[in-house]
C-alpha cells in the first residue's frame, strides 16, 4: 500500500478562539492607531484652512484650498514666536550636551571607580526618582529667586540637569564595558580623564545617542518649569508661547494660527525622532545589559 505524500504546502488551521483574538488584537492596534494619527493630521489640516473653511459643515477633513494665511499671521501676533524659537533652541541645546557631559562623569565614577560607599551613594541617587517632580517645584523656585535667576537662561538650564535617570541609564551601559580596558590604560599611564575621553565615550556613542535625543525632546516639548521661571514675553520657550497664544486667540476663535504654531513645535521633534529612532530602540534595549 502506497503512502500518500506529504503535502508541505497545506496550512496549518488556526482555532476558531486564535484566529478571534488575533482579530481583536488587530482592531485594537488599528483603533489605537487611528486615535493617535487623525488628531495630529487633523491639526496640520486645520493649520492650512482659511479660516471660514475651519468652522464649515460638514467640516472636511482634507481642506479644499490650501492657505498659508495662517503661518503668515503666526509671526505677527503679540507673542514673538520667533524669539519663543530662538530661546527653546538655546535652552534645549545647551541643556541637552549638559545633560550628557555631567551624568556621564558621574556614571563614570559609580561604574569604573572603586571608592568606599559607592554602592550605597548610588542607592541614594536612585532612591531621589521616587520623589515626583512637582514637590520640588517650590522649593527651586525659590532658590532660583534668591539666586536672581528668574528670566534668565542659567534657570531654564541648570536645575534640569539634575536628573539620576540619565547617570542610571548610561552606568548600566558602562558596566558591559570591560574594566580591564581601563586597567591596560592605567598600566600605560593614562589618567582618568584621557580614560573617559578617549576610552569610555568612543564606547558609548550609541547610549549618548538615544540620551541626547530623550532629552532634546523632553527638553523641547517641557511647560511647567519654563511657565513658572519665565514671567518675562521676552524669555518665552515655545511650549509657553503657544499656551500664550491659545489663550489670545480663544476669543477671536483664530484657531487656525494656533494649529500652525502647533505644527511648528513638532516639525523639529517629528525630524529627530525619524533620524534617531534606531538609536532610541537599540539603546533602551540594552539598557539592563551587564557582562
């Protein structure tokens, strides 16, 4: 009796309870999906209508003429949005090289330096992240105003950099590190600061990436503390300024030029996240990595 042959082309059959719940995953990804991207395109949409297209019924989706009258009356408004740019960029910059030159001299010491307590002090550092940042609002306040700060860069700047998430991320990627590269290094002479120069950061380039782009970003997109320290038009960040401006032009139902300020605001972010996105998901994962 001959045996039949295999069919290595048949398909496995799916249960009927797999095949549903996948169904419900998908339309559960799709639904998500469309709750993150039709807001979005609907605000660049918004930001190109004629203000009568903005509250015509039923509102289009896809405007029928494009206008730029908008973005052109962005930059005529009470608010200087250009001056709002110039500040987020400097604020953000400064603050992003500053936010990875300090925390990787001290991921250095807790990783690569052996002193007594190390450990311990480190615990501490990590134990101040349970603290939210809305209790020490008051309190930097209050220093940054005995210190004469309010209004000025140097209070939109420095008290960020006082952040224990980026000495964690980037110690965890200093301990794959081998220290006997260290070690040959001393042997030849080399102090610690041509170790961390010319060892230590060449390795770590991709965890400085995904560092310098988290912490561009949330730099950029931070509200409360520049709305708090920056009283003064003149010292404005992008984040306030639009805030500003929503509030001028709730009354006037203007929301076209608001939309456009919107978009604006996220172009650079948009940018940088599709250029550093592998950097972002490889550094994450290797996080947690130790050797």
């Amino acid at each position: 009796m001959e045996k039949e042959p295999l069919n290595y082309n048949r398909r496995k059959r799916v249960p009927p309870k797999a095949l549903l719940l996948k169904i419900g995953v998908y339309l559960l990804l799709i639904i998500g999906l469309l709750s993150t991207i039709l807001p979005l395109f609907w605000m660049i949409s918004t930001s190109f209508k004629s203000q009568e297209a903005i509250f015509e019924l039923p509102p289009r989706l896809i405007p029928k003429h494009i206008s730029f009258e908008n973005y052109i009356n962005l930059f005529k408004q009470e608010i200087d949005f250009a001056k709002a740019f110039q500040n987020t960029l400097i604020v953000t910059v400064s603050y992003t090289i500053g936010a990875l030159l300090i925390p990787a001299m001290a991921a250095y010491a807790f990783s690569k330096l052996h002193f007594p307590g190390r450990n311990l002090l480190f615990m501490l550092f990590l134990a101040t992240m349970m603290i939210p940042s809305q209790v020490t609002l008051i309190p930097n306040y209050l220093s940054i105003n005995f210190l004469g700060w309010l209004n000025t860069y140097r209070a939109l700047i420095i008290p960020p950099l006082a952040n224990v998430f980026n000495i964690f991320f980037l110690r965890q990627h200093m301990l794959s590190i081998p220290d006997e590269l260290c070690e040959v290094a001393r042997i030849d002479g080399a102090n610690e600061g041509l170790i961390f120069f010319r060892i230590i950061i060449p390795l770590l380039k991709p965890a400085l990436a995904t560092l310098g782009i988290l912490n561009f970003t949330g730099m950029w997109r931070d509200f409360l503390w520049p709305a708090i320290i920056a009283t003064d038009s003149s010292m404005y960040t992008l984040q306030v300024a639009l805030y500003t401006l929503f509030g001028q032009n709730q009354a006037s139902t203007t929301f076209g030029v608001v939309m456009a300020g919107a978009v604006l605001v996220l172009i650079p972010l948009f940018l940088i996240f599709l250029a550093g996105q592998k950097f972002i998901v490889h550094g994450i994962s290797t996080t947690g990595i130790k050797s």
